[in-house]
C-alpha cells in the first residue's frame, strides 16, 4: 500500500505537534512529506532526525518593523 504524503502547517504549535504524533504512531499509511514552522528551530532539528527524506520546509520568523 503506498502512503499518504503528508504536510504539516505550524508543526511547533499544539496542533501540530498532535499531528506530528498520528504520522509518526502510523508511519505504515503516511510519511511526513513537508512542515512549516515559526522559528523553533531546535525543534525542527529534533524532527529532522526522525524525517530525513522531508521534501519542503518552510521558517517563518517575525520582523519587527520600526
């Protein structure tokens, strides 16, 4: 059976990361295919170990305007 590929919008937050859990709890019907995030970038590094073939990665960090 192939897997279903899977992208995750805001995987640092709540949602996420429960989301994070149901793909990695069920790796035989999905793969984690791409994320984007805020800017928790340890957090993306402790992913990375376990998602090595992650397609798209999107950073996103606020820039305060003066």
């Amino acid at each position: 059976m192939k897997r279903q590929k899977v992208c995750i919008l805001g995987v640092s937050g709540s949602v996420g990361k429960q989301t994070l859990e149901v793909v990695e709890n069920n790796s035989e019907h999905f793969v984690l295919n791409a994320i984007s995030f805020w800017k928790n970038i340890d957090f993306f590094k402790k992913i990375n170990k376990n998602h090595l073939n992650l397609k798209y990665v999107y950073c996103s960090s606020a820039v305060k305007k003066k």
